[in-house]
C-alpha cells in the first residue's frame, strides 16, 4: 500500500501537527494528529486518528489500522512529513510586499506580496484592532463561509509573513509622512512685493 502524510505544525503545546493521510490516492484520513504528552515525567509523541466522543470520558475511534506493520508505516509516513514540515518552518520566505495606504474605519493599507518573484498575491490588508496591527488574507464568500484563496500554510509561516507585512506598513508610513514634511510651501505672489501694509508702517 502506498501511503502519503501531508501534515502541517499546529503552533499548540499539546497538538504538535495536524493532516491528511493519503492511502494509494483512493483514500484519505483527515485529521491525524500528532499529540505531545506527558507520563512519569517523560514527554512523548503519539499519532493520534480521528475520534469522537461518547461519554463524558470516553472516546471511540472513527479509523481502526488492523495491521500493526501499517498502523508502524502510516505513523512513519506522519512522523517524516513533521520533520520535513518543521524543516521548512526555519528557511526564510522568499517575498517581498508592496503597500499602498488606505485609510478607512479599521483598514490602514492594502498589500501585495510576491512570492519568489514568480507568484502575485494581491488584497492583503493591514487593520488596526484595538491598537494593534493585524494582516487579513484574501479571502471569498462561498455560501454562508468565509474560504481563503491564498496566504501562510503554517503558523510559524503565518509569523514570519506578517512581521513583513507589518514592517513593509510602517516603512510605507514613514515614506509618506517624510514626503508630507518636505512638501515645498506655496510660492510668493509677486505682485504683493511693493505691497505696503498697515502694520508695516513706521508709525505704527
């Protein structure tokens, strides 16, 4: 049997990685998990299948491996698509994000990002809740939900992605607020140049 894991790092102290399983691209398992736990003073990890509740301390599951020799290779499979997955959490991303400012009701800028130079990724926005800068992926209405269309697969992507986008905001910021400052003042009238004023006068 040809097995395949495609897991993503949760960010969670207890559920290290969360996905698919894929039995010879006929069957998926969804939801496998790799749980970080804790007996006799020793942390451990499991691969964990789905389950559901049956009582208020009991648990059924929904996926039973009758063969230990799969059950090992499928936790193999998991286990190996982790690592790669954490592999990749370390490499820095390879973008850059181009921002324009727009300001209205929570809405501080829009940004594009673009990934290795070769992918566009355009409605980005950047918000201010409460004070603190957030960056909101584009996303679609399908239905009565919300579907992303593109951004971070990971949570430790996610960071990295966003303390980019944030900084890219605030260098635009201060961009703009140097131009405003050095903005020329308006020109003289020279027609008001041999203009006498009351004030001007000696008498006064």
């Amino acid at each position: 049997m040809k097995i395949r894991a495609d897991m993503k790092p949760a960010g969670s102290d207890k559920i290290i990685a969360f996905g698919d399983v894929y039995l010879d691209e006929k069957v998926v398992i969804h939801n496998v998990r790799v749980v970080q736990a804790e007996k006799n003073g020793s942390i451990y990890h499991f691969v964990s299948f789905p389950q559901k509740r049956t009582d208020k301390d009991k648990w059924d599951s929904f996926i039973y491996i009758k063969d230990k020799d799969l059950r090992k290779q499928i936790e193999d499979a998991v286990n190996q698509s982790v690592m790669e997955r954490m592999k990749l959490e370390k490499e820095p991303v390879d973008m850059t994000v181009d921002v324009r400012i727009f300001n209205k009701d929570e809405t501080r800028a829009y940004a594009t990002i673009n990934y290795a130079g070769l992918v566009k990724i355009d409605g980005v926005r950047i918000c201010e809740k409460e004070g603190e800068l957030k960056v909101i992926y584009p996303y679609e209405k399908v239905g009565e939900q919300y579907q992303n269309i593109a951004g971070p697969v990971s949570p430790g992507t996610r960071k990295r992605m966003n303390e980019a986008v944030i900084k890219a905001y605030q260098d635009k910021r201060l961009e703009v607020d140097r131009n405003r400052d050095k903005a020329p003042g308006p020109e003289p009238d020279p027609a008001l140049a041999d203009v006498t004023l009351p004030w001007d006068k000696k008498s006064l």
